[in-house]
C-alpha cells in the first residue's frame, strides 16, 4: 500500500470517527409548535392576495380570494418616509399610475392617493380595476379586514437601508397592539431581519426561513452532517430550485418535518405535482391563483 493510499485511508477514517462521534454528542431539537402554524388541513395562501382575479395587493383581491376559500394572505411589506407599514411588493413605486421612485420616498398620505389598479389586465386585455379607487393598503387595516385569516407577513426592506432598519421593531409594535402575534408568520428574504424581530418578539411569533437559512438547512441536509443543523426558524417557503440547487426532494421535506418545520410551496401550477408534494409532506402552498389551488389541492385530497 502506498504512502498516498495510506494518507487517504486515514483522513478517510477521521472523518468517518467524527461524523460518528457528532452523532453521538449531538441531538436535534425540534421547533416548539407555534399556535399560527397548526392546521388540520392543506394550507392554501394567496400571494399578494392573487393577481389573477384582480390587481395583486388591492383589496379587490384579497376580497376575490377571501371568497375563493383561502387560509390566508403571502404578503410583503415595506415603510413610507412617515414610517407607516403598507403592503407592497416592490421597491420602486412604478407599480402605479402616479408615482415613481421609491417607496420611502413618500409618505402615507401621498401613496394614499395612487390607483393600485393600474398594473391589472384581464383576459381581454383591458384594465379593468383602473381608476375605480383601488388604493394601496397599510397592513393595520388588512389584518383588520380579515380578523379570521392567517398571514405569512415579509420584510422586504434590507436592513441595511434606514427604512429596514426601523422595520423589524415597528412591525413588532404592530403586532403587540392589535393582539395578532399567533396568526402571523414573520420572514424576510434577508435573515438578520427576521433575527432583529425576533429580539423583539422572543419567540412568541413564528418565524420564516429567509435565503441563508434555507441554504445552511439545506447544506447540512446534503453534507450527511444533518443531525448538527438547530434550525432557526418554524416555516419554510420553497420553489423548484434555489440557484443551482433543487429544493423540492422528498428527503429534504421529510428532514424538515422531523424538526417539527413547515414546509410550504411557491409557484406550483399542476394538479399532479400538488398531489406529489403533498405526499412528501408538503403543508401548503403560496399561489397568484387561489381559485385554481384551492381546487386542486381539494382534488388531490379526494
């Protein structure tokens, strides 16, 4: 046996002692159940209350999909310059017929006045929802509109901007004084955001995964070094592929049901694949077409 064969023979088995000895010493310890999360059946939220009925973030369409039998909203939020909480996908204000720029570059009372119908067309190309008073909504008042629904509420201010830099404690606030904290899950593409809500909220409200957090689950996953992750969050929100890496393997659902995560899926169109996921452990799914999810989940459940 060569010096090299030798080398490779017992690097091979340190590493084989350590991962062994990791699992002895190391435990997992699942999430504590968090009330917002328990329930009896397949979840169907819509995003932005849906863009398919009616122009996304109105509540002409969070109205349409209330009626289409929906759990709930995927909404994201974001802060005016007089540090008031809407409900607004992007950045920029050009979403609308009024203003461009962004967002905190404007107060409550200017973006108030913007028709949030503006983006819409329908089947026949017409704009339908245009100038017939669809307005852009603070979060106060949605979560005031649908006291019964359940909310997956995303920070999509950086954190290193000043407006995200306020929002984590704001959002909190929010939350404490409309008695809301168990029928909300907070998350934000950016994890820090979530961090910084937390130091506020100490685990009263359910957490969702941002980017980091997916890929170190989903690393550790894949690294046979599963058994070392403490997750830090209770809500995983998933697509097909997260850069080169695919997201949607049965293992990897089974792995993060074992610690007690749940694991919902965004942008799933087809009824066969619905039924899939759901096998594999799948709790809900986040759709721009409540009508059309709402069926097909309650086909694959026949």
């Amino acid at each position: 046996m060569g010096k090299k064969t030798t080398i490779a023979l017992t690097v091979g088995a340190a590493g084989v002692a350590a991962w062994a000895a990791s699992k002895v010493v190391s435990k997992q310890v699942p999430r504590e159940p968090k009330t917002a999360l328990q329930f009896n059946e397949t979840v169907v939220l819509a995003a932005h209350g849906g863009s398919i009925d009616a122009p996304e973030n109105t509540m002409a369409a969070f109205s349409k999909a209330a009626e289409a039998g929906v759990h709930g909203f995927a909404v994201d939020i974001r802060l005016t310059k007089d540090e008031e909480i809407i409900v607004f996908q992007d950045e920029m204000t050009d979403r609308t017929t009024d203003f461009s720029g962004k967002v905190a570059d404007y107060t409550w009372n200017e973006l108030k006045r913007v028709d949030a119908g503006y983006m819409f067309q329908d089947e026949n190309g017409a704009y339908p929802y245009r100038g017939t008073g669809e307005k852009i909504l603070r979060l106060q008042e949605l979560l005031e509109a649908f006291p019964h629904l359940f909310f997956i509420i995303a920070i999509k201010d950086s954190p290193d901007t000043y407006e995200g830099s306020l929002m984590p404690s704001k959002l909190w606030r929010l939350l404490e004084t409309t008695g809301d904290q168990d029928r909300v899950v907070v998350t934000s593409p950016f994890d820090e955001q979530t961090d910084r809500f937390n130091l506020y909220a100490q685990n009263k409200v359910a957490t969702g995964a941002g980017n980091e957090e997916q890929m170190k689950a989903y690393t550790s996953f894949t690294s046979q070094f599963g058994h070392l992750y403490r997750p830090n969050a209770d809500l995983f929100t998933l697509t097909d592929k997260k850069g080169v890496f695919s997201l949607r393997t049965d293992a990897f659902i089974h792995f993060l049901n074992g610690l007690n995560i749940k694991v919902y899926y965004k942008g799933v169109a087809d009824s066969d694949r619905v039924t899939r996921l759901l096998a594999a452990g799948a709790s809900g799914f986040i759709t721009d077409n409540p009508s059309a999810m709402m069926k097909m989940v309650q086909s694959s459940e026949q």
